[in-house]
C-alpha cells in the first residue's frame, strides 16, 4: 500500500489532530472526515447516556480514533451498521455487512448506491415479488395459499434476513424466513438484531412470528457433533419439496447465503484487507479445508456446490449466491450447469450486476468487486 503523502497528513492535522491517526485506515482526507463525524456523534452520545461531563466525550473520541488507527473496525467501534433502512447491531467475532464509506451523504440521497450485500437483498426482493405477481398461483385477492418461504445460509448478522422481511411483508400476508449460521455468537446476534429493529420501529411485529434463526452447519453434522447439520434444520421443507414434485406451492422460494468465499492464500497475501484479516471471523471468511471428490478443486467454492445441491433438493425458485469477484461468479455459473444437468426441470443461472446500466444504478465497478449468481427454476 502506498504511504500517504506527508503534505496530505499536515494538512490533515491542520484542520483537527485527530485526522492523521484516521488517515492510517481511511487513506482520504474526505474519508477520514466522515469517520471523525460518525465517531464524534458516537462519542457525544455514550456521554450524554452515561451522564458524563460535557468534556468526557472528547477523552472517548480520542480513544476511539486511536483504536481505528490500528486497524479496529469502524463498526465494531461504533456498534452498528445501517443497512437498508435498518440498523444491525455488529460485534466482534461476525461478519461486518459490507458499506460504501466515500459517499458522505448517504442519509439523504434516495440514489445512493448500495453495497454489495445490501443490493444483493435488494434484488432478490424485486424478482421475488415480480415472480409473485406472474404467477398463476396468486389469487385475485393478493393472497397466496401457503407462506411465502426464504432461506438465508451463512446469516452472520441476521442482515439479510431482516431486510428481506422489511420488503416482503408489506407484499404478503404469509412469510416465513429461515436464517442459519454455525456459529453460536452469530447466531446470538442476529436475535438481537431482530428485538433491535422491532423496538425502532423497522421491523413490524410479525416480524418475531416470521423470522426464526437457527445453529446449524451448511457442510455437515459439527465437528463435535453439538451443532446441527443443515439437513435436520430443513427436513420440513424437503418433506414438502418431496411430497408432490408437480405442486409449485411446495419446497423454498428462495434461497441466498453470502457464504465465506475468500481462498486461504487470498486472505494471507495482502489481497483482504488489513483490518478484516486481523479483526473479523476468518470462520466467516474463508472456507474449512474440507474439499474432496467433486465439492470442488477450488477451497474458496466448497459452500457453493452444497449450497447448489440444497438449492436443488429444495426445489428454490430462485437461488441468490454472493461470490468474490467475477472469476468466482462464473466458476459458480459453471459448477450449476454440471449439477442442473443431473436433474429434472429447466434452470437460468446468470451473474447480476452485469449490464452496464444494472452496475451504474448499483454502484458497482465494471470490473473489480464482487457479483451475485442468481439461479432461477423455469420448470
């Protein structure tokens, strides 16, 4: 990483001496900027609920600055993320969901756009409700006969989960959201982001009865044997899915996961960032090394192939995988078709954002960054 000019970093401390130590990790002027306004307002807040001096907050920003300048992450420090029109509370030990620092005005800009995550659940929502609306399945009333079913795999913060509700529920009277994740601090989390919302008023209260989050591991039983394996968690659905192979009303309507997808020499090389690779879960991030036979030859794909599968068994009208990069989407792409061929029905694998107007809208670079694989079932 090249250093930070010396005339960039004076005059940094000639606009306020807590810049530099921001500039550490922010790299701008205007980046550090921001974070400095967020920390600040942080700072005032903890002293105002703690009923400190009116000069103890400034004791608090100081130490909170110093703690990024080693790397802490932002959310970590500050406690929560926006995400959506939601606010996900983060920790230590879970995976931050993924935000565009540079843009300042984030609040008040209805264009703004999204990060990766974020814009995933967005478009998931969308084709979700257009399916919803051509289906033949939907009475004239707007209701359907059964909840509408979602699946969010590798769930870490619940972020998804909550956010797919909060555009959902207003569009069906019935839905069921199912999110898992293997570890129990996660898992924790994600319950306490569900009462969070709730009590700020994002969430309705249907949402308590709606979501329900579980412990389970998406390759198999635990180690130890204590943690469940996806397969018993779901045993309802593929019930259901089996139960009458022509009934569309049965099985996932839609399944995502942004699941660990960094290799292991990825994630050693520089390539992750300095504060993800120090700070949060490697078990979040980069796969166990539990590939063998056809799971893949690659150890960054191993969630994508058993994903793929439970996709399949599951009978999901749409499939939403997050993937690395462009590379990792069409290697994906590539390993569904494989597995789609043993199977009966018709499927569309693509990688979304694609089209030049698609990654504008989105903010997405036209090359760099990650992209989705969205699978849907034709027949």
């Amino acid at each position: 990483m090249p250093r930070i000019p010396f005339s960039v970093i004076l005059k940094a401390h000639q606009e306020n001496r807590l810049l530099p130590l921001l500039l550490k990790e922010c790299r701008t002027i205007d980046s550090a900027r921001n974070e400095l306004r967020w920390l600040r307002e942080r700072a005032l807040r903890d002293s105002q609920s703690l009923s400190r001096s009116n000069t103890g907050w400034r004791a608090r920003l100081r130490s909170m600055c110093q703690l990024r300048s080693r790397g802490y992450p932002l959310q970590y420090i500050l406690g929560d993320q926006p995400f959506g029109n939601l606010e996900i509370l983060c920790k230590k030990g879970v995976l931050i969901p993924r935000y565009v620092y540079h843009i300042p005005d984030r609040d008040t800009s209805p264009n703004f756009p999204r990060p990766e995550t974020e814009s995933y659940t967005y478009q998931a929502a969308r084709l979700i409700c257009q399916i919803a609306l051509d289906s033949k399945q939907k009475s004239r009333s707007g209701s359907n006969s059964r909840a509408l079913r979602v699946i969010d795999l590798c769930t870490g913060t619940g972020c998804i989960s909550l956010l797919l509700h909060a555009l959902l529920a207003p569009h069906f009277q019935k839905l069921s959201i199912t999110g898992v994740d293997i570890s129990p601090i996660a898992f924790s989390l994600a319950q306490k982001n569900l009462e969070h919302n709730m009590r700020l008023g994002q969430l309705t209260s249907r949402a308590s009865t709606d979501i329900h989050f579980h412990r389970g591991n998406v390759l198999g039983n635990g180690s130890d044997g204590s943690t469940p394996s996806i397969d018993s968690i779901l045993q309802p659905y593929y019930s259901e899915a089996d139960s009458s192979p022509a009934d569309q009303t049965n099985g996932c309507d839609l399944l995502i996961s942004n699941p660990p997808y960094i290799s292991p020499h990825e994630f050693g090389n520089g390539t992750t960032a300095r504060s993800v690779r120090l700070f949060e879960p490697k078990l979040a991030l980069v796969p166990p090394s539990l590939v063998t036979g056809e799971e893949s030859d690659r150890p960054e794909d191993i969630f994508y192939y058993h994903i793929l599968a439970l996709s399949f068994k599951l009978r999901a009208k749409v499939t939403v995988l997050e993937c690395g990069d462009m590379g990792q989407a069409k290697r994906i792409v590539s390993l569904h078709d494989t597995l789609a061929s043993r199977e009966l029905g018709q499927f569309r694998a693509e990688i979304w954002p694609s089209s030049e107007r698609d990654l504008t809208e989105n903010g997405f670079h036209a090359t760099d960054g990650s992209r989705a694989v969205i699978i849907r079932r034709l027949s």
